[in-house]
C-alpha cells in the first residue's frame, strides 16, 4: 500500500514539473510606435555610413524641415506619405513633391547671385544642410565648376538634385 501511495506521489510531482507552459518575448519594435525625438546630429564622414533607408514619412518630414526649417503639418505628411506608398515609382512621386515645395510656396534659398557670391560656402553648407556632412574636395571641384559654367544652374535645381539623390533617401 505505501508503495503504492510512493509511485502515486512519484508520478504526480513528475507530471508538474514537466509541464511547463512554454513562453516567447517578442523584442521587435512595433512601427506605429516609434517616437522621433529632436536631437543633435553628428556629421558623417562620407556617405558611406548611411546604410538605412527612410520611410516615407521621415523622407518626407525630413525633406519638408530641410526646406521650410519648420515641421511639416501632421495632415499634410500623412498625405503625402500615403500617396508616396501608394504609387510605384518613387523617384516620380518625390519629384512631384520637390517641385512642388520649391515652386508653390516660399522657402528660404539663396538667390542666384547669392550663390555665385560665395560658390564654395554654398556648396559646403547645402551639403550640410542635406547630407548632414561636409563635402570632400573633389565634390567642392566638380559642383564648383558646374555652377561657374552653367549660368542656368540655380540654386533651386541645386536643391532638387541633392533632395533626388540616393544619398538623401538614406541616413
């Protein structure tokens, strides 16, 4: 009988201890949660170091910032993102929208004589201003002679081109 008792007794703390319910945590960060918090940027080196590509959003917003020098309004950015996604080609739908800041409302550019006052302070602080690093010498050379070449290259094409480029999409 004690036995009996002992193999029961046996057989029942086995049974709880080898049934553990089996548990995950989840360490992926959930999209709709991220908060972009306004900090100092550190200036790149080289383009290099930009591997990840922005969402539509903080292509976007960045872009409307780095024109305006203001944030976007929350209805305006939700609704060019949405069309950004929608439609396939991206390089069409961020032109469309370049062209649009540029030409349909006031934003702070230089003037074309402003540019070609001071061609090389220019150059360094639009590539500040868009790829948040300095430009190296033969980037100072070959946009440097393009400007003082070609009088129809504005600073507004200027602006377009850096906010088009590859370069820009990443960070």
């Amino acid at each position: 009988m004690q036995s009996i008792k002992l193999i029961l007794l046996l057989s029942i703390c086995c049974l709880l201890t080898a049934c553990k319910k089996e548990t995950k945590i989840i360490t992926q960060p959930v999209v709709d949660n991220y908060v972009y918090n306004i900090n100092p940027e550190d200036i790149y080196q080289s383009n290099v170091e930009k591997t990840k590509e922005k969402t539509s959003e903080q292509y976007i917003s960045i872009l409307y910032t780095d024109l305006f020098q203001t944030t976007i309004p929350q209805t305006s950015l939700q609704n060019l993102a949405e069309v950004r996604q929608a439609i396939g080609d991206k390089q069409m739908v961020d032109e469309l929208i370049i062209n649009n800041f540029i030409n349909g409302q006031s934003i702070d550019i230089p003037t074309n004589a402003e540019m070609r006052t001071d061609i090389e302070n220019f150059i360094k602080t639009t590539y500040i201003r868009f790829f948040l690093r300095e430009p190296n010498a033969y980037e100072i050379f070959e946009l440097k002679k393009a400007i003082e070449e070609d009088d129809g290259l504005t600073p507004e094409l200027i602006y377009q081109s850096f906010t088009l480029s590859n370069e820009y999409k990443f960070y």
